[in-house]
C-alpha cells in the first residue's frame, strides 16, 4: 500500500481519481502541481468545478457505458483559468478487487508548449508554401510559350538583336 502511493505520487503525469458522481478523491503530486490545486482542498469537489472538457463531455454520464469500450481521451483545462494550460487528459475506470467499477481515473499531461510548437510549425509551413508558390509564379512566366518575356530576355542578352531593333 505505501510502495504503491509513493510509485503514485512520483509519476509524472496528474493522476485524479473520482466517484461515480464524479467527486475527487485523489490527487497526486504531479495533478496539484499541472492544475495548480492543493489536493486536500479539492478532495470531495466535483471533477467539473475544477477541471473543464472541451466540447462538454461527461466522463460521468454512464461512465461505466463510455468507459468499458477503451480509454476516454479529451482534452481540457482548468476552469476559471481561461486558455492555459492545455491538459491531454485521458479516462479509465477504476475497478474494486471484483472488477466492479467504483470510478473513474483521469491521467492528464500539459500539452500547452507541445500545441504552441505544432502551431508554430503550421505557420512556417504556410510561410514556406507562400513563398514556394511565389517561386512557383516567378518560374510559370519564364516558362515554353511565354514567347514575349522570352524575347525581350533574349534581346537584353543578344548584341545583335539590340541592333537589329535599333535598325529597325
């Protein structure tokens, strides 16, 4: 029992386990530090006054049901706090030594930085397609068959085209 809370207490992640109603019962160290909560003092509150799902899912509206399939995965964020951070929060149930479902497990990381990198990344790509496609429309007007750009490109470059013009 003490390995076990010492192994739950050290892991990296935020671990918060509920009831079926969807009341905290426990917070690890990493969950208090990620949601910037005292464990003791949200003991017994529900899920929902201190965390927010996007989309307004409901691990706790038929948890059993929705849980049984495979791992829930959502993510959400402290409500009061506005956009930060960003939690990829996942939901198991928590089963008794009879296998009876008596709540419900929510692992959570901090994707913040890991979403404003992606979000950096997709503005350099667009950057670099602008760009590309300027390339692109630089390389379209010297192409075959843009017979006056290349004209004037060949007299600029011949000396006796610039005199042939000049004669006339």
């Amino acid at each position: 029992e003490r390995r076990s809370e010492h192994i739950l207490q050290s892991i990296a992640s935020g671990l918060v386990t509920t009831d079926l109603d969807g009341r905290i019962t426990y917070c690890n160290r990493a969950a208090e530090r990620i949601a910037q909560i005292q464990g003791s003092a949200v003991t017994g509150l529900g899920f929902a006054e201190i965390f927010r799902l996007e989309g307004g899912a409901d691990p706790w509206g038929g948890s059993a049901a929705l849980l049984e399939e495979a791992p829930l995965r959502l993510e959400g964020r402290i409500a009061g706090r506005g956009d930060d951070p960003l939690l990829g929060m996942t939901f198991s149930p928590l089963r008794d030594e009879h296998e009876r479902v008596t709540g419900v497990i929510c692992s959570f990381q901090d994707l913040t930085s890991i979403r404003r990198m992606e979000e950096q990344m997709r503005r350099s790509d667009r950057l670099a397609a602008v760009g590309g496609l300027r390339h692109f429309r630089h390389l379209v007007h010297l192409a075959p068959g843009d017979d006056e750009r290349q004209r004037r490109a060949r007299r600029r470059n011949d000396p006796e085209a610039q005199a042939r013009e000049r004669r006339g």
